[in-house]
C-alpha cells in the first residue's frame, strides 16, 4: 500500500483524545505501518504455505484434505510461517497498546480534570455504582487490551475510554475515518438510503464503548434522541467528555445489553456496531429479545458485525477464526457459527422482517466521490481487500436487520 493510502485517514484531535508527544506518535505510526505491512506483505503468502505445503502433508497423514476449520488449523499450527504470521499479529497487538498506554498514562490526572471544563451541549452521563459488569467482559482483556474495557484505574477515570479511542484508530490503521465513526457512518449512511422514509425519533447504541459509532446517529438524525450503553464505567465517562467536547448530544448510560432498564416500546431504531462477537452466546440471544422488548412496533434493530461463516470455504474461516486463539476475542469464532436469524425469530422478530445485507464502507464511498482525493488513491481504496480481522471483508460491514 502507498504511503499516501496509509496515512489518508489520520486521526482528528478533540478536546479529550489525548495528545503524543513526538516520540509517543513516533511509536504509534510505526505500529500502525507495521499492522499494514502484516497485512499486505505477509498473510498473503501463509495461503501458499497451506496449498503447497500444510494441506498436502494432511492428506497424506490423514487420507482426505482439511474439511473444516479446525481441521485446517491442525494441518497449519506446526507450520513455521504460520507461527511467524500469528506471532507477528500479536507482537503489533501488544506493542499497539503498550504505545498508547504510556501516552495516556502521563496524561491521565489531566485528562481527568479536562472532563470538568469541557462545555455541556445537553447531553447526559447515567453511571450506576452498584452495577457490576458481566463476567465475560471482565474475565480476560478483549482485544488484548489491558485492563479490558471495563477496566478502572482512578477515581472518576477515563483511561479506559482514552486508551480505546487511540487504540482502535491504530487498529483499525486508520480506515475507521479521521473520528473512528465509519461503522456507525455508514449503518447512517445505509438506513438513509435504505429506508428513506424511516424517521427514527429515539435510537440507542448497545455497547458504544466511547461513542464513536453512536454519534453519527446524533449528526445524521438531528431531530433524535440518541443513547449510548455500555457496562465500562471509565469509557462512558470519556464517551460523555468526548460527544460534549465534540458539540453532539447524546445520552449514555451504564447498562447490560442484555437486560436494560429502558420502557417497552421505547425506541425507534436500535444499533450495535461490533459487539455480538465480544458478547457470549448466552447473552446474544438475550440481547435481541430486549431489542425487540424495547423497540416500538415498526422500529428496527440493526447489528453491525462480521458475517456467519455460512458458506465460507475452511481456509477463509480459518484465517477469520485466528481472532478467537491469538487475539483474547473468545466468542468470536462462536458467535459466525450461530443462527442469527432464528435468535432474532425467538426474541419475537417476524421471519419475513429478517435479513442480511451489506453496508458499504464510509470513508471508501467518501474516497470515490470526493474530489479532493486522487483518483488513484480513490482507486486503492476501493479496491484494499482485508483478509483477516475485524476488517475482513474489506469493502463493508454485514449488517443483520430486523423490524417489529
């Protein structure tokens, strides 16, 4: 990838992102060049090692070719390159976190103290003492993220929320956008074009972490309420900060998914944006039965995620399924193996109501139209295909859609 396409997207200062020093960003972008590189340069070539090398060795052991992705797994897992690859993946994990960390760890007091002096738009912070988050969220560090995001570590704290924020940009090496917002961008950018005629009056975001795919429901629905939940005490906290420092109103509050306090028939339109895969599959299906509790007759749930691993071929899931075993995302593998569409029949959804579909990337969309961006750049990006990750298809994000 061009040096211009890596750094296209960088990433917009707002009053509560904190701020590197220049051997703090130094760290950052070379992670961040180092991610893409492990992408482009290297996965590719771990396909010739199974074709030429892995899948021949198990047939010859077992009498058949890899069926399924476990079998693929136990055909590649002595392979030396796929050992490098999967230890590469999780060096530039660590090492993502460990440059941010020192970043907010020097300035966290004075975070802490920005968060009172930042200008109120009207939007609100519901925080529960006695809530206590579940126990697959705290059990381990999703993401390999230290402390995971429900983490606290001081007295009104926001380093979770400030460690995500810069995190996910570097993860998402930079084709989240300038904000972090392309997945909640371009659900917007899907129900508007969609549904136009669909006018939601009140939306919530399940698991928003900080807000970054809740507020282009704010900016795109300015007429709405919008929430925000999330069980992190410290990212709610930074989430709040973050939509007031950046002029947008939104409503968050510390609750589980899974069993919310809101009213029935409440709500117009309920998101979520990544947060099936870091949810058990216990509380999936608990999920959308409170989706469809809160939402109003004709209101629509939408859960932005990657797609089932359905008809996928073993190698492709295999590569997806690395998540699960190198990178702490547990209920990864699990949650592409369940049945979405008959969960989302038991919460109460009617069949005719469900289906998957694609919604284009945002800042990809945004690259091929806008005139300030080359033609050739435009063309990278539409064309960049992510094998593996989060990102992985490349040009959108499945969205499971369903209508009460």
């Amino acid at each position: 990838m061009s040096d211009s396409a890596l750094n296209t997207f960088q990433q917009i200062s707002h009053p509560i992102l904190p701020e590197a020093t220049a051997d703090e960003l130094s760290r950052q972008e070379f992670v961040k060049s180092f991610k893409s590189y492990i992408q482009s340069d290297i996965l590719p070539g771990l396909k010739l090692s199974y074709d030429v090398r892995s899948a021949p060795a198990y047939a010859k052991q077992k009498g058949e070719l890899p069926e399924d992705r476990w079998a693929v797994r136990e055909a590649m897992k002595h392979d030396p390159y796929f050992q490098g690859y999967v230890s590469l993946q999780r060096i530039s994990q660590e090492l993502m976190w460990r440059s941010v960390i020192e970043s907010v760890d020097r300035q966290l007091p004075d975070l802490i103290e920005k968060v009172d002096t930042i200008k109120s738009v009207g939007g609100t912070l519901d925080l529960d003492p006695n809530f206590v988050p579940p126990h697959y969220v705290t059990a381990l560090d999703i993401h390999c993220m230290p402390g995971g995001y429900a983490g606290v570590v001081a007295k009104n704290d926001v380093a979770a929320g400030a460690v995500y924020d810069r995190g996910v940009y570097l993860y998402a090496m930079g084709y989240m956008g300038p904000f972090n917002d392309d997945m909640g961008r371009s659900v917007c950018n899907y129900v508007t074009r969609k549904f136009p005629d669909f006018k939601p009056e009140k939306i919530v975001d399940l698991g928003c972490t900080v807000g970054h795919s809740t507020l282009p429901f704010a900016e795109m629905f300015p007429e709405a309420e919008v929430h925000g939940v999330d069980v992190g005490e410290a990212i709610l906290r930074y989430a709040h900060a973050r939509a007031e420092g950046m002029g947008l109103k939104a409503h968050f509050s510390q609750q589980d998914a899974s069993a919310m306090k809101y009213e029935d028939n409440s709500f117009d339109l309920v998101v979520s944006h990544i947060l099936l895969h870091e949810t058990s599959g216990k509380a999936i299906g608990d999920v959308f039965k409170e989706c469809y509790r809160i939402l109003k007759p004709g209101g629509m749930m939408i859960h932005a995620d990657l797609p089932p691993f359905g008809d996928m071929d073993p190698y492709q899931q295999f590569i997806l399924d690395n998540e699960t075993y190198y990178n702490n995302e547990p209920f990864w593998g699990a949650m592409r193996d369940l049945d979405q569409i008959q969960l989302s029949i038991d919460a109460g959804f009617d069949k005719e109501t469900i289906v998957f579909d694609t919604a284009p990337m945002a800042i990809m969309e945004f690259a091929m139209t806008d005139e300030s961006y080359d033609e050739d750049l435009a063309k990278e990006l539409s064309e960049r295909e992510f094998e593996a990750g989060e990102y992985a298809p490349g040009g959108g994000w499945e969205v499971l859609i369903a209508r009460k």
